[in-house]
C-alpha cells in the first residue's frame, strides 16, 4: 500500500510540475513545434537615373537595384582537404586584391620611383637592374607573406570537424559559388542566394546615392538619398503567422494570420545618366592629373532647379563600402563642403551695384592696384598687383574680365554694406536650399549679419572672402541670373512611384525675384566677356557663346587664424548657350598642385564638359 501510495504521490505531482508549474515553458516549446512566424520583407525600391536627352521621354536606367547573391559558406565536418580548399578560397576571392594592394604599396616606395641616386647622378643600368630584381623579390615575398595570413584564416574555419557552418564570402556572383561547390563536389562547400543592394554603376555618382547597411536583423539606408528617403524605399515589412502539420507542411488558420509586405516606392532622378558619367569620368581624370586634394561638380537646368548631374572626388563603390577606409568619402561635398569661393562672388557683388542702378558696365574708377579700408592696416590687393600694379581708368567690365579686387569694393562702397548683405541673403547665401539630400551645410554669412557690419568684413566678402558657401548655393545663385533674376529651388528627385502605380511629380518651385530682368541679362553679357576676353579663356567651346566666372581663393587654417601657405581652391562657374543656357555648371577643385589659377584647371575641364554636353542636347552653334 505504502509502495502504491508513493508511486500515485509521485505521478500526481509529476502531472501538477507538468501543467501548472512549468505550464508556460511547455506552451512554448509546443508552439515552436507547431506553429510558425515569419516576418516577410518587402522589395525595397529602385532608383533611376534619366537615360535620354528629353526627361520626360521615359527612358530610365536603374542605379539602385536588387540582386540575388550567392552567400558561401564551408561544412568544416564534410571537409576532406582543407589545404586544398583553403588555397582555392584564396585564389578565388583574394589574390587580385593582394596583387593590387602590393603594387600600390611598392609603386609608392621612393625606391623605386626615384630617377637619381644619392649623389644626384644618374641611375646606371646595372643599378636599375638590381632595382628591378629587388622589386620582383619584395613583390613576391610580400604577396606570400599576405597569402599565408589569409590562408591560415581559412584553415581555421575549415578545420572545425565538428562544426557543420562557417561563413566564407557574402555577395558572391553565383557563377562563381557554382564553379567552387562542383569543384569539390560539393563536398564542403555550398551557397544560398541572398538578395542585396546593388549599384550598376560602381561609384559613379556615390556620394549622391549612398547606400544600404546591413545588421543582423535589419537593413537601412545610409548617407545620400538611401538614407533620406529610407522609409519611402524601405516600404513596410509584412508576417506570416502558421500552424506546422504532422508531416511539417504549413496550415495558414485564415486571413488575419498573414499580412502582406508592402513593397518600397521607386525614385526616378533628374540626374542623366551620360552626362552624370561623363562629369565624373573628367572629374576624376582631371582631379588626378593636377594632384588635387578633392574635386565636385554639380550641372544644373535653370530654369527648373532640376539637377542634371552631380558628383565628387574622391568617391567609393556603395557595392562595397565597408572596404572604404576613410569613412569621411561617404559625405556629399557637394552640399556638405563649405569654402570660401573667392572671385566668383564678385558677380553678385556686381549684381547688387547694377540692380540698384549705382553701376552699369560702362561705369569707370580709378584702379590703383590696391586700396586701404578703414581700421585695417594692410591695403587689399589685387591678384595682379606684384606683376602689374593699378590699371587706371577702367570699367566694371574690365573688373570682371580681369577680376580686380579693388572694383568689387567700389561697387560695394557705392550701395552700402547694408544694401549689398542684403542681396547676398537674397541669393540664397547663408541659409540651406532645401534640397532632397541629407547633411546640408548652410555657409556662414555672419560677417554680413552683425547690427553693424565692420568695413574690413563687407569689403572682403565683396570677392568671397570671409564667408563661406556650399556648391549647391553657389550654382543656384549662379542659376538665378541665368534664369532672368529669378532663384528656384533646386532638386534632384523627379517623381517618386509608388508600389501601386501612382506618380507623385516635383514641380518646380520659385523662390523669388533677386534682381531685376535687365540686371540679369547685363551680367550674363559681362560674363560672356570674361569668356571671350578675360580670365576664362580656357573655358571657351568653340561654336558658342559661353558665360561664366574663375575664382581661385585662399584656404581658411583649421588651427590659426588667417590662410594655409601654398593651398587655394579653384572654381569655375558657367552656362551655355548664352542666349538660352541649357545648364549652369559648377567645377571645383581642392589644390591642384601643378597650376597657380583656376584659369588652368577648373575652366578647361568645364569646357570640356559643357562641349560634351551641347553636343548631346544636338544643341545648334550660334557662331
């Protein structure tokens, strides 16, 4: 009786653990068996560039896209020859990138760069033949010193026994996953395909796109319009909420238990495609010919504020932007960057004098070369004054032409620095344009902004000194004489579609007269002249009247006040066709080392890009 009593005791508090004190623990693990829960992601949308000379023709080319990838991984327990294998990962995945980093690092080696020996005598042709020799062996000896490394990495995975998953590559081409698992027959080694977001166009235009990071359980998009329309592109994530059968099928109970994803909305862009890549192709070929630090160009529609191209150098491939080790690329300069812009913004010192009827082109002073400011000690100079002086009695076309400091102080002595702050607030400086584009600088006008602004600070900020601006401000305010003095706000997205069809449209958005109608057309004229006869030469295409404006300023020190020695920015602003411009470009360059002016870097490749673009418009000469 005792035995049975015990036995029943025990069943009973077994049954009474079972289905009261570990209730909750035995639910789950009973649902993890029967039911399931999925959450389903949605298609995160495209973005197109413009593929055709009319944007509204329909042409697209997507520059934003998903792909399917092969993701590798190794089943160390089912690996029979590590070595073999680990050997083969290496060629597979890593030996160009090896090649190619020691290249680099031996083409960078003064070594054997150098074309003199120590006595600055000629190299003898045995000495470059021991240096070719000794190349050939530190190449080799630093490329086996890196394959060992890498391999013995490999090995380690590979030699788990035990282990039956370690990842080897993501975003592989499936052909080659393929050609790696039937070369080991599959025997530890296989893949799975894996969406992922994918650039065609490498890092042509990276900086304006951005690009997707991944985490373990999320993915979003960074910098550039990846990261400001993330939740547009991204779309809404749907579930899946089943119950497992006997033989593991799913059984959805009804409606409720599933909710679909909601696929992300494309964006179609005002950027076109060839011109976006020609500017970057000459940016990049232009910027490294010179030994610039960093380069940008933005191309712009006028009379919309639609943005036709706009890239930066140096940029970065977002297919792979973890191998990016300056993350600081990842920035847009192009409304990220503020400078001081120097001699360009002496158009819009000219632009207030002649719309406020103070000036006309033919209006004359007396240039001396320099001219003293009151409370400041040093004369401003002009850029030409060691070599030639004052140039007498000259016009407001002549200041232009030959950009002379002292002119632009005149004309701002003749309106007042009240008046002309005034117009630099009108053309949009110190302020943020509002463009579709995450990290936008504002520039820094406050020398203008003071109850009372100092004569020193009005005067230099005449020729773009002391104040800073973005690109982007700098070729809207450009824009807005070309447009007939009237400024519009730029943009870069022409439409955003939605996953059911519907189009939303950007419209073009005025944001004000700045100056008057004849004012603007007076200053196009004078700029065509600056081409024609002044500093821009260089930025002339043959067959058209071209407008535009050089301006080579000084670098503001980080640690001191005053300006870096030896460091200048040069920028070169035009449109064409001057009678009716089918964009305004905006070229600039960080130090190039190799030429003084802006003349000889900015304004040739302006012109070998405005060529390029007129002769795809099919735009006729006219002279």
């Amino acid at each position: 009786m005792a035995i049975i009593f015990l036995l029943t005791g025990s069943v009973l508090f077994r049954l009474y653990s079972l289905q009261v004190l570990k209730y909750d623990l035995y639910t789950a693990l009973a649902a993890d068996q029967h039911q399931v829960y999925n959450k389903l992601k949605p298609d995160r949308g495209q973005i197109f560039f413009q593929n055709s000379p009319n944007p509204g023709s329909g042409e697209l080319y997507p520059v934003a896209t998903n792909k399917d990838f092969a993701s590798v991984y190794a089943v160390p327990q089912d690996v029979e020859a590590p070595s073999d294998m680990a050997e083969k990962l290496y060629e597979v995945f890593d030996r160009k990138k090896v090649e190619a980093e020691v290249d680099e690092l031996i083409a960078a080696d003064q070594y054997f760069s150098a074309t003199t020996t120590a006595g600055d005598g000629q190299i003898s042709p045995q000495d470059i033949k021991n240096r070719e020799e000794f190349r050939r062996i530190k190449r080799e000896m630093e490329i086996e010193s890196r394959k060992k490394v890498i391999i013995s990495a490999y090995l380690e995975k590979l030699s788990k026994k035990n282990d039956p998953y370690e990842p080897i590559k993501n975003k592989v081409e499936k052909e080659t996953a393929e050609t790696l698992k039937k070369e080991f027959s599959g025997k530890g080694i296989d893949y799975i395909m894996e969406p992922h977001r994918y650039y065609p166009e490498g890092s042509i235009g990276a900086q304006l796109l951005g690009f997707v990071g991944y985490t373990e359980d999320d993915q979003s998009g960074r910098y550039g319009l990846e990261g400001f329309f993330n939740e547009e592109l991204s779309g809404s994530a749907g579930s899946l909420r089943a119950e497992r059968s006997a033989n593991g099928s799913l059984i959805i109970i009804n409606d409720r238990e599933f909710n679909e994803p909601k696929n992300g909305s494309d964006l179609v862009l005002t950027i076109n495609r060839p011109i976006q890549f020609n500017a970057c192709q000459k940016l990049s070929e232009t910027a490294s010919r010179h030994g610039a630090d960093s380069g940008t160009i933005i191309v712009m529609d006028p009379k919309t504020g639609a943005i036709i191209a706009m890239c930066s150098w140096p940029d970065y491939d977002p297919n792979n932007y973890s191998q990016t080790e300056d993350i600081s690329v990842f920035n847009n300069p192009a409304v990220f960057d503020q400078y001081e812009p120097g001699s360009i913004f002496k158009v819009f010192t000219m632009a207030a004098g002649i719309d406020q009827g103070k000036v006309t082109p033919e209006t004359v002073y007396n240039d001396q070369g320099s001219v003293k400011i009151a409370g400041w000690p040093k004369p401003i100079k002009n850029s030409d004054f060691d070599t030639h002086g004052g140039h007498g009695q000259v016009n407001m076309l002549t200041v232009l032409e030959l950009s002379l400091n002292t002119g632009s102080i005149f004309v701002m002595q003749r309106i007042g620095a009240e008046m002309f702050a005034d117009y630099v607030r009108k053309f949009g400086f110190g302020e943020k344009t509002g463009i579709e584009l995450p990290g936008e600088g504002s520039g820094d006008i406050r020398n203008l902004e003071r109850e009372t602004i100092r004569p020193i600070e009005a005067a230099t900020a005449t020729f773009g000194q002391g104040i800073t601006v973005t690109p982007l401000q700098m070729i809207s305010a450009y824009a807005a004489i070309v447009n007939g003095g009237i400024l519009m706000k730029p943009y870069v997205v022409a439409e955003i579609i939605s996953p059911g069809g519907e189009r939303i449209k950007t419209q073009p958005k005025p944001i004000g007269r700045v100056i008057s109608e004849r004012t603007a057309l007076l200053l196009s004229g004078m700029m065509v002249r600056v081409v024609d006869d002044g500093h821009a030469k260089k930025a002339g295409v043959p067959g058209y009247y071209v407008g535009g404006k050089t301006g080579t300023a000084q670098v503001a020190g980080t640690d001191t006040k005053g300006y870096e020695t030896g460091k200048d920015i040069h920028t070169f602003v035009g449109f064409a066709p001057a009678e009716d411009p089918k964009f305004v470009m905006l070229v600039k360059l960080n130090d190039p080392k190799d030429v003084v002016w802006a003349d000889s870097s900015t304004a040739p490749l302006f012109s070998e890009i405005a060529g390029f673009i007129l002769n795809y418009y099919q735009v006729p000469k006219d002279r």
